[in-house]
C-alpha cells in the first residue's frame, strides 16, 4: 500500500475527476438554463503561496434544477479569459442552448469587447444580455443612496428608525405591498 501525499493527492484527482465525468453526464436540464455569472476576489488556498486570486462561480438555474458547473480562479480577469472559461463550462455540460446571466461590469456587459460580445463571437450566435436582478438592484440602490452624504453613515436615519420600530411589528400579521391592496395601486 502506498502512503506518499503525492500518491494520496493523484487518487484523490483521479477519483474527483471520474465522479466529475459522471456528474456531468447526468445532468439533463428539462429546459435551457440560464448561465449566472459573478466574481468574487478570494483568498487562493489550492497552491502553498497565500494570495487572493479572482474566482468566477458558473451557475446553471433552470426549471427545477440548479448546478454549480465550476469556479474557476483567473489571475488576470480578462472578458477573453472569462469568456473562454464560460465557454468551456457551457460546452462541458451540452448547455450551448443556454442564457447568459451577469452582473453589470464592464467586462462582462461592455459592447466593444466584454465576454458577452466574445461568446457571441465564438459561438456564432447572437446571445440574449440577461442583466442579473440582483446587480441592477445594487445600482438603483447606489444611485439612491448617493444623494445623501449620510447614506454613508451606519447611522443613516431611515435604518435606526427601522431597527426601533421593527420589534413593535406584529410578524403574524406581516403583508407585502403586494397584498395590500392600498399599497398595490
């Protein structure tokens, strides 16, 4: 029996790509999902040297199925770099039928030569831009927030006020605006 960590860490590769194999083959969406996108610069534990290194989580929502398809971690995060990488996700999995879904920087959404305009450009097909919600709510949310200096602060008056009334609201009563109908038109 061979004990070496060299020994360990090659079966443990091998093993992890053979299930990756079988994972991948078993996936079968009902219908095309969206790719979702985002970065997230994170603290690089796979090598020995410590650093931060930029990581790229691809999701795959769909009707009744969610994936993570990888993360792959970009020393430089290029909209080529990134689309590449997409690229091989979407065409790993069979998903070239697929939306993607992003979050608002330039290099993703940028018209002269973000990763959308490259995948188009490799795939040969134009894509929808399918802006994740969640980002464009960032934005709004800056833009409101922006017009008041103490919007900065963690003592901004619409959120102390929140936080003092929020124990006096009755949860077993709780409606969204939706509901109300008062609120709603």
């Amino acid at each position: 029996m061979i004990i070496s960590p060299s020994a360990i860490h090659r079966a443990r590769k091998d093993n992890s790509a053979a299930l990756a194999a079988v994972i991948r083959e078993s996936f079968d969406p009902k219908v095309p999902p969206t790719i979702h996108w985002d970065g997230k610069i994170m603290l690089d534990v796979t090598v020995t040297r410590r650093g931060c290194v930029d990581r790229h989580p691809l999701m795959a929502p769909g009707k009744d199925v969610t994936k993570l398809l990888t993360i792959p971690k970009f020393q430089s995060s290029t909209a080529p770099v990134m689309a590449d990488a997409c690229l091989a996700a979407i065409r790993n999995y069979g998903l070239t039928e697929s939306w993607p879904c992003f979050d608002t920087t330039a290099s993703n959404a940028d018209c002269k030569g973000g990763v959308c305009m490259k995948m188009e450009a490799k795939l040969g097909m134009d894509l929808l831009y399918l802006v994740c919600r969640y980002h464009v709510f960032e934005i709004v949310l800056y833009k409101v927030f922006s017009l008041h200096d103490s919007a900065r602060s963690p003592k901004f008056e619409l959120f102390t006020h929140f936080r003092d009334l929020r124990p006096e609201i009755d949860q077993t009563k709780y409606r969204t605006a939706m509901e109300d109908k008062e609120a709603a038109q």
